[in-house]
C-alpha cells in the first residue's frame, strides 16, 4: 500500500436510536444509525411496524376501503 492516501482507521463507536453502543473501528469517529441487530425485528424475532412518513396509513387509508368491498 502507498503510504499516505488512505484515511485513518480509528476506534468508532456505533450508536442507535435505541440507545444501542456497538465499539468497532472505522474511518470515522461515530455512526448513528436508526435500527441495529438489538431492535431490528429479523434478528429479535418480534414484528415491529417501523413507520417512515406515514407510508403504512397512507397505504391503508388509500386500500383499506376498497379490500372489505
């Protein structure tokens, strides 16, 4: 490797909007990230609905109506 292109690999701590702190190393100092492998329904097998916008009352306000016909 030639010395002095690449960036600083550095002790980086990842954090979740749960409150989750994960040490790892990176080229950054700190990562913030909304869902981690300690809320995310795959990995805690418990079916949470993460609304982003609106979308799912969006979806059963435009087909919720027209399914029970």
């Amino acid at each position: 490797m030639k010395e002095g292109i690449h960036p600083a690999y550095q002790p980086a701590k990842i954090i979740c909007a749960c409150g989750n702190v994960i040490d790892t190393r990176s080229t950054v100092k700190s990562i913030h990230v909304e869902i981690c492998s300690a809320c995310h329904p795959f990995y805690t097998g418990k079916q949470k609905l993460v609304d982003t916008a609106g979308r799912v009352e969006r979806f059963r306000r435009k087909y919720g109506a027209n399914a029970a016909k």
